[in-house]
C-alpha cells in the first residue's frame, strides 16, 4: 500500500469537504454577515502558497497551517465566547474556504511538493515518478 488515498475514502474525503463548505455558507447567512465580505475574505488563505518561495517544507507547513480546521474552528469557537463577531466571522469563512479546497481534491500537503497531499496526487506530480512523491 503506498499511503495514497484512493477509491472511497478519497470521495468520502471529499464530499466531506463540500459539506463543510455548505454547512459554513448556511451558518454565514443565518447569521446575516455581509457576503461581500465573504467574497472579499474566501481566498485569503491562499495567500499561504507564498511559502513555496522559500521551498517546499517550508511552503507545505505554511500551506497546512492556513488550511487546517484547526485555526478556522478556534476562530468560530472565539468569536462565539467573547463575543467577537469578526473572528465569528472570518472562522466561517476560513471554513468555508477549506472545504471548498477539499472539495476539489486539494488536501493538506506533504514536504515532497505541492502536488503530494494526503487526499492524493493532484497536479503535475505522475504516479510515474514515484522515488519523487513520497509523503
């Protein structure tokens, strides 16, 4: 077995991922937030893909902290016990964001490069070259 997520467990993944998106999207317009702030905010944590400038760890821990549930979900929990409406907000949107990434198969990465995730290869990277994507 090579570590790769395949077959069912990478739909499931996935689909999961587009439910996070629906589910964060519902939670944003009950709580009446604007959308134009939603559109604005949705890929701001792509902004994370800068750290491949600097190469592929540092880029791949960059990349996995700005989309990891981790941050989002503090946010949300935040901003409903203090109350502070703009991290309430933007650990929504942060949600939303990951899941739509999920979504499309883009997972967390693995230091070997952009295209090697834990949700798969994606991109470029071949199953041909395989001393190359080793997570």
């Amino acid at each position: 077995m090579s570590g790769e997520t395949t077959g069912v467990v990478r739909l499931t993944l996935r689909l999961e991922g587009l439910c996070v998106l629906v589910a964060a999207m519902l939670a944003y317009s009950k709580l009446g937030l604007g959308w134009g702030t939603f559109a604005l905010f949705f890929l701001t944590p792509d902004v994370s893909f800068l750290g491949y400038l600097t190469g592929p760890r540092v880029g791949a821990v960059a990349y996995n902290a700005a989309h990891s549930y981790i941050g989002a979900i503090t946010c949300i929990v935040a901003g409903f016990l203090l109350p502070a409406p703009a991290l309430l907000c933007a650990g929504i949107i942060w949600c939303a964001h990951i899941g739509f990434d999920r979504a499309l198969g883009y997972g967390l990465k693995y230091s070997a490069g952009f295209g090697v995730t834990h949700l798969g290869l994606i991109g470029r990277v071949t199953k041909s070259a395989p001393d190359q994507v080793r997570p």
